[in-house]
C-alpha cells in the first residue's frame, strides 16, 4: 500500500460499483460536501494500481463538482476478485454505534455548529434521538408545593437559556425578537404554539390571571 498524487482524471470508475451514482443536489452528494468544504480532503480515495477506484467513488464525484485537480489517493495491488470483493467491504463494513455517547456528542455539538457537517441531517438526527428514547417517566413523588415555597428568589434571569436533551427553554419575551433569535440559535420552528385571547367569556379562578379587554 502506497500513497500517490494523482489527477482526478486518471481515476477509473469502476463500472460494477454498487453505490448509486450520485449528483449535485442529492442528500448524499450535498453532505460530502458540505463535509470537504468544512475539514477538507481527509479521507482518501483507495485504488487499485491501474487506478481503478476500490472506495471513493462518491467522494471523486463531489471533488471534481467542488474544481479539484490532485488529490492523494491511496494504492493497493490485488486482482480484480479481491478488487470487487474489497469494494463491497469499504462499503459495508462500518463500526457500531455506543448510542449513548453518540447521543451525547451530538447533543453537545448541536448548541454550538450545524450538524450537517457530521453527515447527520436534522430529521435523522430527531429520528435517532426518538429512536433511543426509551425509558418512561417514573413518578418520584416530588413536592411541587413544597419546593415553590422553599425558593426564596428565582434562580433564573432574563435572556437564560437551558438546554434540555433536544430541546432549548429561555427566560424571554416572545414578542421581543432578540430573545427569539437568541432562542432559535439559527434554527427555523416546525410548530408554533400560542395562547392568545380567543374573545371567550372565561374568567380564570387564579385572582391574578385576569380578563382581557376582548374577552366577552
């Protein structure tokens, strides 16, 4: 096995790659790039030594869409049987997942970058998210009452921000636009849910909860 410098050009695709072709605009293809243009060229393409590509078709495909020229490939010498046969393993063998500390870090890069870079699309990583929540909430018989009456001043401040698993809960004024940016950190809403006067007679039993002008 060597390392070689090689134009994009003298790379052969092998025409019994079982990996769908991809194309600008595809999922795949736009996190390939979206991985290249953020960590570079990291991972080189693996040939045989008449250049045939072995693994790496996808990433030679998005390399030539993103203008590069040379790259680094990596060059083995086996016959064409172990040829496909090693095709078929860079595309299925793959390490298996601790879900837990996946999970952590990817909680713990959602607050601070785009996960698109990672490979993890949003609705995968919602879906991987559902996918381990597993365990079902045990009553522990906490005091609600009690503890309200032990807090002698609010711990949380104007502009906070918790960060609970998936989710964000701020300490803000929804018609303050800041405090939404702020809340939202790049992200866009799914669903909105609000709680506005619905000009109903309704009078709430709690003395400061009181009507509004439009109720009826």
């Amino acid at each position: 096995m060597q390392f070689e410098k090689v134009t994009l050009d003298q790379l052969i695709y092998a025409n019994y790659n079982p990996r769908k072709a991809l194309k600008p605009g595809d999922s795949e293809f736009e996190k390939i790039r979206r991985s290249i243009e953020e960590f570079g060229y990291v991972d080189p393409i693996i040939v045989n030594k008449d250049y045939t590509i072995i693994g790496g078709h996808q990433r030679a495909t998005v390399l030539k869409a993103l203008g590069y020229h040379e790259v680094d490939v990596v060059i083995v010498e086996v016959d064409k049987l172990k040829e496909k046969a090693l095709n078929i393993a860079l595309n299925k063998i793959s390490g298996e997942w601790q879900m837990d500390k996946l999970k952590e870090l990817l909680l713990e890069l959602e607050s601070q970058i785009d996960l698109g870079i990672t490979g993890f699309d949003d609705d995968e990583f919602k879906q991987l998210l559902a996918s381990m929540d597993t365990k079902q909430a045990v009553d522990d018989d906490f005091d609600v009452e009690a503890a309200l009456e032990e807090i002698e001043e609010p711990k949380a401040k104007r502009g906070d921000v918790f960060i609970l698993g998936p989710h964000r809960v701020m300490c803000g004024d929804s018609t303050v636009p800041e405090d939404v940016e702020k809340l939202m950190n790049g992200r866009i809403a799914d669903l909105i849910v609000t709680d506005p006067p619905y000009n109903v007679n309704y009078e709430n039993k709690i003395d400061y909860h009181k009507m509004f002008k439009n109720d009826v």
